[in-house]
C-alpha cells in the first residue's frame, strides 16, 4: 500500500490551508501532521530538518520533501493533473501564462495589501499579544483598494482570473481573503460587485468548505 502525502503543519495556517485545499482539489490522500506553532513545534529539529526556515508547512511524498506552500501547491496540482483537474494549464502556454500572471498579482501585489490587515487584527493579538497598529490597517487598506480596482476591471471580462476557467490563481486567493473576511475590514469587499461574487463563487468551492471549516471566522 503507498502511503499518503503526509503534510506538517496546523489547519489555521493560511500557508498550511493553501496546500490542503489543492490537495482536496484534486482528490488526493493525504495524512496532515500537526505541527503546533504556538508550542514552537516548528523549530524542533525534526521540523528544521523538512524545512530548514523552522516554517510551516512541509510536504512529504516518499523520499521527496518540500517546502513553501506556493511551490508545494504547485507540485500537487503537476503530480495529480487529470483531464477533469488542472488547474496550473500547463498543456496551453498562453492558458498556463495568465495563472503564472495572477499567481504572480497575488504574491506581489494582492498579498502585501491584504496582509496587514490579518496580522494586525487577528495573528498579532493572538500570538504576540500586541493591540492593532491602526496606521497600518489604514495604510493597507488604502493599497488594497488600489489592487480591488484593479481586480474588478478586470473581471469585468473575465469569469476568473486567468481566463474563463477556474485556476490556480483564483485559489492562491482563499486562505487570506477568509481571515480578512474575519477582520472588521471584510466590507471593503462591498464596493467591489465583481470581486465579491468572483470570492463568493471560491467559498462556494466543496474544497475550500471543507478546509475552511477548520479555520475559525471569530477571534
């Protein structure tokens, strides 16, 4: 019997959710391993050894071991590509170089916007114990709303992101935007029609329900 992928990691982590939920994608086993944070799991040397950064997660397949969520999703979806699931497009250069363009937006543009506004009201307080830093949140939130036009333009003619077809890059999108949807921010979605339904079309996902029902929306 070949055993699961096995994941190291904690269900609340965004970067952790980001793996689970292309893993549900496509239909994989798969084994998560707890790693707790909050206990400093991630620096024992176990841990260190799978990720050399004391991170979360890791991903294990065999004799394979990797790290950095965005490029273990990439595995995954590569590893278990079918003609009814792929969602990177490789077998279309043009298809494949809009996810890598928005796969792109999101870490560079969307990410660092958006951000903010989770750490300071949710991981912060409860993992340094620290009040919001409100001249943070505003400043993020003025920069979010500059990529939210962006975004809204642009799916004014398109269904997702990369094209008419659900993707990679639309899915990169999920475990942040739910923690900001957890935040007192999350109706600065409102003004924004085309993103708020393109974001209610991923919640409505089977996997992101099941992934994100281990992820709690109160703090």
């Amino acid at each position: 019997m070949v055993s699961p992928v096995k994941v190291f990691g904690h269900p609340l982590s965004t970067n952790v959710a980001r793996v689970l939920v292309c893993l549900e994608e496509v239909g994989a086993e798969y084994e998560l391993v707890t790693v707790d944070f909050l206990a400093g799991e991630h620096n024992v040397p176990d841990h260190v050894a799978r990720n050399p950064f004391g991170k979360i997660p890791a991903l294990q397949d065999g004799d394979l071991v990797l790290f950095e969520s965005r490029a273990i999703a990439k595995y995954i979806l590569r590893k278990y590509k079918s003609s009814e699931v792929d969602l990177l497009r490789e077998s279309d250069i043009e298809a494949a170089a809009m996810v890598d363009v928005w796969t792109e937006v999101e870490a560079q543009q969307y990410y660092p916007a958006l951000s903010p506004v989770v750490f300071e009201c949710i991981i912060f307080p409860i993992m340094r114990g620290t009040a919001t830093d409100q001249k943070v949140v505003d400043e993020s939130l003025e920069k979010l709303k500059n990529v939210l036009e962006v975004y809204e333009a642009h799916l004014s003619k398109h269904r997702y992101l990369a094209g008419d077809s659900f993707s990679f890059a639309d899915l990169n999108h999920f475990p942040f935007t739910f923690y900001f949807m957890a935040t007192p921010y999350a109706s600065v979605f409102d003004a924004y029609p085309r993103v708020k339904a393109w974001w209610q079309g991923l919640i409505s996902r089977p996997s992101i329900k099941k992934i994100s029902a281990n992820m709690p929306t109160k703090f």
